[in-house]
C-alpha cells in the first residue's frame, strides 16, 4: 500500500472498509447511528460505513459538533449529523431508532481535574443510551485500560478472558462503562460488542506520532512505558463494525490492536535514523506495560492491512514533509492512570 502524501489521500485510507466491515454491514439491517461521532475516530468511522456498501441506510452521527467544518465534512457523505449533549434525557429521547449503534462517547483526558464528570459520561452514559437503544445492536467502545499491566517478558499482552484490574480513577470508570453494557446487555437482551482498544493511530496523531515529534524536536524521549501496542486507525474501526455482526447477549469481548510489541526505545531509534537525527531518552524502562493480545480479532478479521514498520515509515515520511498534525498527545506513558 503506498504511503499517502496529503489530508485527502489519508482521508481516503482511512475510510477504506475492509471485506470483514462490508459484510457485516450487508447482512444486518436498518440504519446505523454513531454517538460521540465527533472525536477522532468518529468522522472516518462514519465515512467507511458510508463506503462499506450502505448506500441504502441512513448514517447519523451525533456529537456536540463545536466545530462546523466537521458538520459540513459529514454532509458531503450523505451522513446526517446530530448535533447534542447526550447527558440531555430530553435530547437523546429524540433521537431517532436505528438498529444498529456504534458507541464512542467518552471522557478521558481532563479526567484527573473533573472526576465527577468523568464518571457521569463513562458510566452514567451508557445506562442511559442503553435505555433508549434497547432494541438496538450496539458496538461500543472501551479501552485496554481496564487490563492491568503485565511482564513484558511473557511476550504477550492481556487476552479478553484475562481478570480486569483498571488503574487509576479513569480506567476505573471505564471499567464502570464496561459493566453498565454488560448490565443492560444481560438485563434487556440487547446483543452488544465490547470494543477493548490499545492503541489506534494515524498519521496526524497517535502514539507513533507523539514519540516521532519528540524525536523531530529534539525532545527527550519518555521511557515511563517501555512497551506498547499501535493499530492503524482504519483497521481498528474496520473491526469495530465488523463486531456489530458478532454482538451478543452477554455482551461479545475483542481485544484491537496490532499484532506487534513494540519497544518504544527501538521506535525511537528508527525515527532518529529515518530522520538523520540523535536520540535522546529520559527515565527507564519497567518491567511492566499496558498491553493488549488481539489474536481472537486477527483469527477472526485477519491481520491489519497497514504494520507496524510500515507505520513508522509513514509517519516519518508525513513529518518530514510537513503535513498536518493534530495537537492531540496520547499521554500513552502515563502510568499512574491519571489524565
């Protein structure tokens, strides 16, 4: 696959669906409505399920939608935007039925300075939405973080039957999200995928992209934690709609992420050599990451179309070249859990 050069290239990998996407879309029907639509995942999410052969469904996306270039960027696929607070009971009470639903509502970073809010939208939230959309099969998404870190010499991260044990305020209340859709799932029957994610990445931002500028910029480069997970971001929406075929009751679990356990001091080192630069690193490794196992997705989708390697490349590339970056860290070296 070659290396895209532009916003409009990116874009368009983006949204490419996979055959495992498109034929779960093809088999379920009804219309697809996306909350929290508005983060960055949710607008090439929305855009592949739009490319993935449903031309004749309508695909809503709902969000606060601050920003009207992103409303604009919707209605040009022929998806309708919502713009609300879902905490609002009477504006999720108008939102329209739609059999099928992919949650990505969440709170994560500011978490540590607003833990009440952070706990109304990560499990307040998701009894509410369940409520409204318990006649619906839901796709939502949660996060590694509820795993808790394991020996990086065992050479694998946590399976989904592995015990949970969230650190920090924030992973807790997104084992909280977990439970209240397992709950509901249990309670009313509604078929659910849960959706365990570590950690997605582009070439705007990600985790790639925070220790590429750091080595771009001369910056020393956080050894807090040694190890971690990347998926290409368009793998990990594929999978997430290729699970709303797989939703159950109680709920179905799948890990996403790459294939790879990457040492983050080895990706530093590349960047360094790609860009011609010196490396520089502060801290040291532990014998501990946050790390996922995804062979249950692989065995069911297939590896991800874009690797590791070549994400590392990409991202050089992307930098160098002087594209667009979004301001957005994954403070994916924090340990402490809290964001």
């Amino acid at each position: 696959m070659p290396a895209p050069t532009s916003d409009l290239q990116l874009d368009d990998l983006l949204e490419e669906p996979t055959a495992a996407a498109a034929d779960a879309l093809a088999r379920l029907e009804g219309d697809l409505i996306v909350l929290g639509a508005g983060g960055k995942m949710g607008p090439s999410l929305c855009r592949m399920a739009r490319r993935a052969g449903a031309e004749r469904r309508r695909i809503f996306a709902v969000s606060r939608f601050s920003n009207p270039a992103a409303v604009e960027q919707f209605a040009e696929c022929n998806i309708e935007t919502l713009p609300g607070d879902l905490l609002d009971r009477q504006f999720l009470a108008t939102l329209p039925e739609c059999p099928l639903v992919v949650y990505m509502a969440g709170m994560k970073f500011g978490s540590s300075e607003q833990p009440s809010q952070t706990w109304a939208v990560n499990t307040l939230l998701p009894l509410l939405v369940c409520e409204r959309f318990r006649a619906s099969r839901i796709a939502m998404f949660s996060t590694g973080n509820v795993y808790p870190f394991v020996p990086v010499g065992i050479g694998r991260g946590c399976v989904e039957t592995d015990a949970l044990a969230p650190i920090g305020e924030y992973a807790m209340t997104c084992l909280g999200r977990e439970r209240m859709f397992e709950y509901c799932s249990r309670t009313y029957g509604i078929p659910v995928s849960i959706i365990r994610l570590n950690y997605a990445t582009e070439l705007r931002y990600g985790v790639l992209v925070d220790i590429a500028r750091q080595v771009w910029e001369r910056r020393p480069v956080s050894l807090a934690m040694g190890y971690v997970n990347v998926i290409w971001q368009a793998d990990a929406n594929a999978q997430a709609l290729a699970s709303l075929a797989l939703a159950a009751s109680p709920p179905f679990v799948l890990n996403v992420a790459g294939p790879e356990i990457l040492r983050v001091r080895d990706v530093a080192l590349k960047f360094g050599e790609l860009f011609g630069v010196p490396v520089e690193f502060t801290g040291t490794e532990a014998e501990t990451a946050l790390l996922n196992d995804a062979g249950q997705a692989r065995a069911l989708f297939g590896p991800p179309r874009v690797s590791a390697a070549e994400l590392i490349e990409w991202t050089a590339n992307w930098i160098q070249s002087g594209q667009e970056l979004w301001n957005r860290p994954t403070h994916f070296e924090v340990r402490d859990g809290k964001f």
